[in-house]
C-alpha cells in the first residue's frame, strides 16, 4: 500500500526491485494519491484521492477494522499499548467509511474494500512519503496509518510494517506554543496546492504575492 508516495518517479532503482517482487509474488499494489503518478500506472488498484485528506480514510480503515472483527487480538494483546483508548475514540466519533466518503472523494464501498483486504491478509506493508510527512497535519497522519497497521498485525514481523520514507515534519515535530492563536493576525489560506493559486488569482482571503518552494533532489 503506497500513499502518497511516488517512488516509481523519484527512488526508480528501489521502486524497480520491489515491484519485480511483488509481481513474481502477485502481491496485490494499491497506490493512494491525486494524480496518476508513473507508481500509480503499476499499481493494480490506483484511489484518487482528495489531496490532504489521508487521515480520514485510515480512520475510516481503522473504524472498518475494529466493527467487523478484523482486529488481531493475539498482538494487540502481547504488544500494543492504549487499544482499548483507540477503539474508544474512533467508535464515538464515527469516523466511518460513509464519513470519509465525501471528505476524501474515494466511495464508501471503495474504503470497506481496502480495509477488508487490508485487515484479511496474512502480510502487509504501508509505505508513506512526502505527500504525508511535508503536509501541515503531518505527525498525526502517520500516527494514525501506524495505528492501523499496529492493530491489525502487521508490524514487527517479516513482511510487514509502516514505513515512511520521506522526510518531513514528523521527524522532529514539536507541539504548538499555547499562544500561538493569538500570534496570528489573519486566516490562513488553505493547505494545498489549488488554495494557493485561488489566493493568487482572487487575492482572497489575502493576496497571494510571491512563493518559494524548495525540492529534495
């Protein structure tokens, strides 16, 4: 499971030798990004989804694993702390496939498929990149795919695990000043990409006027 992450593009060399596993192994890809990236022309199942909207759907994922007993009991027993608190949380505030539905752009049916199959198999593995680990809510939207993966098994085990391979905010986040509602002045323009271009053709909610964007090579 690759989420937004396009190594095809940027890691060719690594992408190529486990793809060549995978296919001789006819282990099933599924690749989770906006755009159809050359990863995602590989993939036996490419989700659309909406950009920034990654946590809702391994919520939704996880709601889906919990309700339909898919939870490996055995290793959240021995080895994962706080489940019980999770389950709690994620069962009351509902995030269900139906609630992620309209938020991600991918439909319900698409989620319980992905989540069945995911929480089903014996092995699987989560890669993340820096679609994840450079967007602003970052820290917790890995927290979350850990969590998934966490609950269901696939960790610590041979062919398994979640795994991101960027770099980027999580690394080294730090938790926000108390004051800092107070330190800004003005609404912020919106995370992504189409929010800054609106901003720079409309000048709402403020103009826009200048950006700089720096790329790892």
């Amino acid at each position: 499971l690759f989420v937004a992450y396009n190594p095809a593009e940027t890691r060719p060399v690594y992408f190529g030798a486990v793809n060549d596993w995978r296919v001789k192994h006819r282990a099933k890809m599924v690749v989770i990004d906006p755009r159809q990236t050359p990863t995602a022309s590989k993939a036996d199942q490419w989700l659309p989804i909406r950009a920034g909207t990654d946590m809702a759907l391994a919520l939704a994922m996880m709601h889906y694993v919990i309700t339909h007993d898919l939870v490996d009991k055995a290793f959240v027993g021995k080895w994962v702390e706080g489940y019980d608190k999770i389950k709690e949380f994620i069962l009351e505030k509902k995030y269900t496939p139906e609630w992620a539905a309209p938020i991600t752009d991918i439909p319900k049916e698409t989620i319980e498929q992905l989540a069945q199959e995911y929480g089903s198999v014996e092995k699987a593995v989560i890669f993340t990149g820096r679609g994840i680990d450079q967007h602003s809510n970052g820290v917790q939207t890995n927290r979350v795919w850990h969590m998934l993966a966490a609950i269901t098994g696939n960790w610590g085990r041979k062919g398994t695990g979640c795994f991101s391979l960027g770099g980027g905010s999580h690394r080294g986040a730090m938790r926000a000043p108390k004051n800092r509602k107070a330190e800004i002045k003005r609404r912020g323009i919106r995370r992504t990409a189409p929010g800054w271009i609106d901003a720079m053709k409309t000048g709402k909610p403020y103009p826009l006027k200048a950006m700089i964007w720096t790329c790892h090579a």
